[in-house]
C-alpha cells in the first residue's frame, strides 16, 4: 500500500538540469578547461560535498570547485531571469491527485534549504508538501539513503509504503537503498542497465506515476486512456492513416473499444474491470497495421494470423509498454496473461481449453465486440473490396451445402467451409450465433446493420430463396435471444 510519495526536486520537478549542464559547461570553459558529460552527471543528486570531492579527483587542483560551483550558479540564474524555472510536464496533475488521494508527499533535494526553499515556492508546490529534506540537513547525502529516510519518518510514512521519484543514479541508488519503491522519470543522465534494474518501473511523465499508485494500491492496472488514444493514433499514422485500409481499421478499434466497455457495463464490471475491456479492444488489431503493410491485405489466409500478431507485438515484443508504462513490471501476473490471452484469441473459431473463468469472460467481451462491429464493416465497405471480387461473381455465385449446414446448426462458419465469395457474406451474419452477452445481441438490433447485410440481392434464384430463409431463421434466433 503506497502512503507517501517523495521528490527529487532538480530533474524531477523542475526541469532544471540542462540549465545546470549549461552552467557548468559555461563555468569550466571560462577556465579554460572542459568537463565532460559523466563528470557533470555525477554530480546529480548527491551533496556538495562528494561532488567537491569528484571534482577534484578529476582536475586535481587545477581549478577550485567553490568557486566554479558559484559561476555555475549566477549563469543559472541570468538564465532563469529570461527563462524562468522551468516545470516538468505533469506535476501539477500529480501533486493534485496525491492531494485527492489522502496521500503525503515530501521532497527530498540533494540542493541546500535557502536555493531549494525558494525554488518550491516560486513553482507554486511547496503548499501540497507535507515536509522537506534539504541537502545541506543531511550528513550523508545520496547515494545513501538518509535523506529519504529522514523524509519518511518526517511525514510519518514507513520506508515500504513510499515511493520515491528520481532521475539520478545516484538518487535511485538511495531510494532503493531506503528500502522503497522507486520510479524513475528520465531527464538528462543515461541510467546504466544495472541501475535501471533497482527502479519499480520507468515512466516518461509525472502524471503517469498517478495511475502506477493507483495500480499499486489496488485499483486497477493503471489505465490513463488519454495516453492510450495518443500512443494508438501516433502508431497508426506510421502506416498512412489516409490510406482507406488503415482507416478502416483506425475507425474500427475505436467502436470495438467503446463496445466492450458497453458490454462490460451491462454485466456489472468495476471500473477497473471495465478499464481493462476498453483497452482490449483498443489493443486487439494493432497487427492489422503491420499486416497490411507486410502482405498487402487483411485476408488472415493469405497472410497472417492478425490476432497473434497482436499479441506478439503487444507482450512478446513489448510495445505494450508504451500505451501503459510501468506494465512490464505486470509480466507474469493474471492481469497480464488475461490481456493476452484476449488479444490473441479475439478472432479463434473456439477459445482453447483451461483458461480460467476471468480469462474467458475478457475473451467473450472482445471476441462479442469485434464481431457486432464487423457487421458494420460488411455494410459500410463495398463487398467486392472485403471479398477481394466482383459484383457480377458475387450476385451470381451459390452457396455452398456445407455453409448452410453450419448456418442452420446455428454457429460459425469455419473459414475452411467458405468455398465461394457469398459464402463470406453468410459466413459474417453467422457471427451473430456466437454472441455470448445479451447486451452484444440488443447493439446488433440497435445499429442495424446485419438487416442490411442480410438484404443482399443475389441473381441466382436458388440463393434468393436461402437468403428468406436466413432472414427468417435469424429474426427467430435474435428474439430468442432477447427474451432471455
């Protein structure tokens, strides 16, 4: 359970860093001496004192630490006198949601009380702080824990219930170190791998660790949808968003999202639960896109299977990572195979055996989703462009014995059975049998558009009639169906 959240402020705050890399850069040159990035990024997050103490190890007396340290200083401040203090993007919207969520909050600074003090005010946050650690309070500075510590217990937090948010080496050596959870929003210094490894997880913005607090104190994965829709639109439009085929399937993933979160309101899913069938339909044909663009078509048997691609994209490959951030730390866990399992099975004629009733449910929602919308489809697109034919072959084709044998059983065509282009249309309306919620029955009647694909006129008599009888048929199924 996360109580308390604790700050780094330069780099993490505000965006103070590339005014320090600047200054000193300035500082030594004026020296007439260089310095060099890792020097610089040594100094971030720990006291003045050690980087007094690294610096002189590097210039070895050359030139007096106290005193670039201070020229470093004024070229900062005549920066901030036209630049202002610059804020990291998102923390307002942190700050605020830790307020609503009863949360503490305290900022532990490697920068002394008099510069820090002055810098929290003139950003408007030093109001939502419960306490402050300045650097000139501690003996030890980071990479020890101290300061985190001191921080804790002055907002009456235990060390396991906190997270700290750094983006220093040396401030996320101290924050695991504190025996806390530790996320990293990166600014200037590169993390080496080994040091990435002690963080909880990495995030891009500050508004992100409100939906990993969340997901830590049990209230979901942490779904900011605002994120979702932009990583999404921003992945779509690498594969032409103007071409028709990518917009079909653009147009489609948002209508099969908003179905699934209907669907899941009407059998009385939580918030969070409803949070997690909203992003399966945004998720389930995201290896439509590479389809397209590797084979040319959306046609599964001529190409690939679509909903494994997803998936591999999305878990095996680790794109998910970028609509959730932090998810990876998932890997492993129910929520994450649930997600999965729903993405690759969406388009399976049967779902395998021994998944567990939650997984089957999330299949159920996505797989009633997908197929109400791809009715839509069949009406809104020329048949001759899904079907990759003409209308004279399409008007004059019959179907074929066995698809409507598995028509009149009452379930889905297998894809083996469609021997001509019609049969793909009947093939679509038998989707309809398949529909496991109510709810995904009564959209089908609302949106109209199975009537419309079954008010297809065929110039083969034989077919005209099979087509009264599906009409007929399928009214009866859907009013039974209704009356449930």
């Amino acid at each position: 359970m996360i109580k308390g959240v604790i700050f780094d402020m330069d780099g993490v705050m505000i965006d103070s860093e590339r005014q320090s890399n600047e200054g000193w850069k300035h500082s030594i040159e004026s020296q007439g001496k260089t310095i060099s990035t890792e020097l610089v990024d040594s100094f971030k997050g720990t006291t003045a004192e050690r980087a007094c103490h690294l610096f002189d190890e590097c210039y070895h007396g050359e030139i007096d630490f106290w005193k670039s340290r201070e020229l470093r200083t004024e070229y900062v401040y005549k920066l901030r006198e036209t630049e202002g203090i610059p804020v990291k993007p998102g923390l307002y919207v942190l700050l605020n949601a830790i307020k609503e969520r009863g949360l503490k909050c305290a900022v532990a600074t490697s920068t002394r009380r008099e510069s820090a003090y002055k810098t929290l005010h003139e950003i408007g946050a030093y109001s939502y702080l419960d306490g402050v650690k300045f650097g000139d309070e501690i003996e030890r500075g980071k990479p020890e824990p101290d300061i985190f510590l001191a921080a804790a217990e002055m907002i009456g937090v235990k060390p396991s219930q906190c997270i700290v948010i750094e983006d220093s080496i040396n401030g996320i050596i101290a924050g695991h170190a504190a025996g806390m959870k530790v996320v990293h929003v990166p600014d200037t210094v590169i993390i080496p791998r080994e040091i990435r490894e002690l963080t909880s997880c990495v995030l891009e913005r500050l508004d992100d660790v409100v939906y990993i607090i969340d997901y830590w104190n049990g209230k979901g994965i942490g779904v900011n949808r605002r994120r979702v829709l932009d990583t999404f639109g921003k992945y779509a439009s690498v594969y032409n968003d103007k071409d028709p085929k990518i917009k079909l399937k653009i147009d489609h993933t948002y209508r099969v999202a908003a179905l699934c979160e209907r669907i899941a309101e009407y059998i009385g899913l939580s918030k969070e639960e409803k949070d997690i069938a909203w992003l399966i339909g945004v998720f389930h044909d995201i290896g439509r896109f590479e389809q397209i663009r590797r084979y040319g078509t959306f046609n599964d048997a001529q190409s690939v299977d679509h909903a494994k691609l997803s998936a591999d994209i999305l878990f095996r490959d680790g794109m998910i990572e970028n609509f959730i951030p932090g998810i990876m730390n998932l890997k492993g866990q129910a929520i994450w195979d649930i997600m999965e399992n729903a993405v690759r099975y969406h388009s399976a004629y049967r779902l395998p055996e021994g998944l567990d009733e939650k997984a089957v449910m999330y299949c159920n929602i996505l797989r009633d989703a997908d197929k109400v919308d791809i009715l839509k489809v069949n009406v809104d697109f020329p048949l001759t462009d899904i079907y990759n034919t003409t209308l004279e072959v399409l008007k004059s084709n019959e179907i074929s014995k066995e698809v409507m044998e598995s028509f009149d059983e009452e379930h889905a065509v297998l894809r083996a059975l469609k021997k001509t282009p019609v049969d793909n249309i009947v093939g679509h309306i038998s989707l309809v049998y398949e529909l496991v919620y109510q709810e995904s029955i009564k959209a089908v009647v609302q949106q109209g558009y199975l009537d419309k694909l079954m008010a297809f006129e065929s110039d083969n008599e034989t077919v005209k009639g099979q087509f009264q009888h599906i009409r007929e048929k399928m009214h009866r199924y859907i009013q039974r169906r209704c009356s449930e």
